[in-house]
C-alpha cells in the first residue's frame, strides 16, 4: 500500500511538471500567498486591538465560511483525477485511496489551518478546543465538497446555498452542544462522507472503465 502511495505521488508530481501552465500556476500561488499576507498585515494596521477583540466572537464562523466558499469555487472535481492514472497496474481500492487522502498532504488542509489559527491567536480567541474544531471544519468542508462534486459534477455551483446553509446549523450547534459531543459529531460526519465519496469513487472509476472499453 505505502509503495503505491509513493508510486501515485511520483506520477502526480510529473504530471503537474509537464503541464504547460505548471510555472505560471507556482507563480500565482506565490503571489497569491504574497497578497495574501500583505492584506493581512493592512486589515492590522486598519483596525486596532480593541475593535478585532470586540468582533473576535464572530471570527470562527467567518473563517469558516470562508473557507468552504473558497473550496467550493477553486477546488477540482476529484473524479477527474482518476482518469489520469488508470493506466497504472495499481489496484482500484488502492488507487481512490489515495486520490482521498492524499489532500491530507496538501496546504490545503494543514496550511489553512496553520494561518487560521494564527489569526486566532493574534485576536487571542484561541484555546485547544477552537483549534481542534476549525481544523475538523477544514476536513468537512473539504471531503464536503469533493463528495458534492464527485456527485453532481458541473451542477454543484447550483447547491452552494444548501451547504452554506448545512455549514452555519454545525456552526450553532458547537455554540449550544458539548465540546466533546461536537467533536464526535464531527468525526462521525467526516468518516461517513469519506467512506460514500470512496463508493462513489468507486462507481466512477467503474463507469470510466467501461466507457474506455466500449
């Protein structure tokens, strides 16, 4: 298993090196990380500590919402990427496990994480406990959405205000609910929508097969 993860990495790194627009894409990433902190440290020169503190308490629902807005738009569908690598003599099961987990090695995740945090941390709203539930917002916002797309593809855009919606109810339930029983909560949702988008996976990779055959 681990040889075929290392395996599909390699074949994922080379494919993004051939593609044409590999170094433009790098160069707007940058850029991208480079307004990014640039507009961080103006929104800290704009408002003083006093006034980021008197708002702190809407920070965590902001961050989220965010974040799963900036998912839904730039994020890929997942089933795409099979395609890629069927050619490979690598087993199926195997294949769309790594095409889920391997997010879990993307800035993404623990990137995304790492800065909201730190704006946590400057506002001095954060405590073990919002750490741990905005990074398993993080992780449901983004197995979420690789399921959304996987499901209904080019007619995902069309649902955003249902997720949005699904989002904000999790948000005031960590409000009302104990720390431990959200955390549950939101480990079963991830585990429950990892394993339909590893059958739906599945059924596209089975689809995709056939349709290559005939």
């Amino acid at each position: 298993m681990i040889y075929y993860f290392l395996l599909l990495n390699k074949h994922k790194n080379l494919s993004l090196k051939r593609k044409v627009d590999y170094k433009k894409n790098l160069l707007i990433i940058v850029l991208l990380i480079i307004f990014s902190i640039m507009f961080f440290l103006l929104f800290l020169a704009v408002f003083s500590k006093e006034d980021i503190e008197a708002f702190s308490i809407f920070l965590l629902p902001i961050i989220v919402i965010i974040d799963l807005s900036l998912r839904f738009f730039l994020k890929k569908n997942t089933s795409a990427v099979i395609i890629s690598y069927l050619t490979l003599p690598i087993p199926c099961k195997t294949l769309i496990s790594y095409i889920i987990f391997s997010d879990l090695l993307r800035f993404w995740i623990w990137g995304c994480g790492l800065i909201y945090s730190i704006i946590l941390y400057y506002c001095n709203v954060i405590t073990f406990l919002t750490v741990i539930t905005l990074l398993l917002f993080v992780l449901l916002n983004n197995y979420l959405i690789v399921l959304i797309k996987a499901l209904i593809e080019e007619y995902a855009i069309l649902t955003y205000p249902i997720w949005l919606g699904f989002i904000f109810v999790l948000l005031l339930i960590t409000e009302f609910l104990n720390p431990v029983i959200c955390i549950s909560i939101f480990i079963f949702l991830i585990i429950s929508i990892v394993t339909v988008l590893f059958l739906i996976l599945k059924e596209n990779l089975r689809n995709e097969l056939n349709r290559i055959a005939l």
